[in-house]
C-alpha cells in the first residue's frame, strides 16, 4: 500500500468539501474524475473508512482526517512512562505505619 497516495487523498478530503463529499457518495467515481488510480488494497481501506465514518457528518470526518495527518506526520512514538507512581521515576515503598 502506498502511504504517500493515501496521505494525499486524505490531505486533499479534509481541505476540499466537495471532493470529501463526492468520496462519501460515490467514492470510485470521485476517484477516477480527481486522477486517483488506487490499488485494490488502497480502494479498500477508502470503502472501509467510508463505512466506519458513513454516520457522522462531513465536518467530523474531516476532524478525523486532520488529526490522522498530523499524527503520522513523522513524529516518534511517545514513550512509555517508567513504573511508579509519577512520572518521575519509579515509587517509592511507603514508611510503615502511615497512610497514604
């Protein structure tokens, strides 16, 4: 699958309504009339995100699709948090005798 293509297709779903709702209507269509010539593996992650967004609106769905974007736009994972009970470091036991 291409990650580039679909990173596009996104990029241009959530920038341009018409185009976003032309996907949700008759995705292959809109497809071939914007120059998107996808695999079938990347026609079925499109169809798939169709049916899993088909009862929200237009502007959540473009929500979605930006926060997709920037979530893959390159940076690291977030790290785990080491064990404990902060995120300073690991816990400390307690004193005996006190509460806590």
């Amino acid at each position: 699958m291409r990650e580039d293509v679909l990173r596009s297709l996104a990029a241009r779903a959530s920038s341009d309504r018409a185009f976003l709702s032309g996907l949700r209507r008759e995705p292959e269509a809109t497809l071939a009339a914007n120059g998107y010539d996808l695999t079938h593996e990347e026609l079925a992650t499109v169809m798939d995100l169709r049916r899993r967004t088909a009862a929200l609106g237009d502007g959540m769905v473009v929500a979605l699709l930006a926060g997709g974007l920037r979530d893959r736009a390159g940076s690291p994972p977030a790290r785990p948090r080491p064990p404990g009970r902060s995120a300073r470091g690991p816990g400390r036991p307690r004193r005996p005798g006190r509460e806590g």
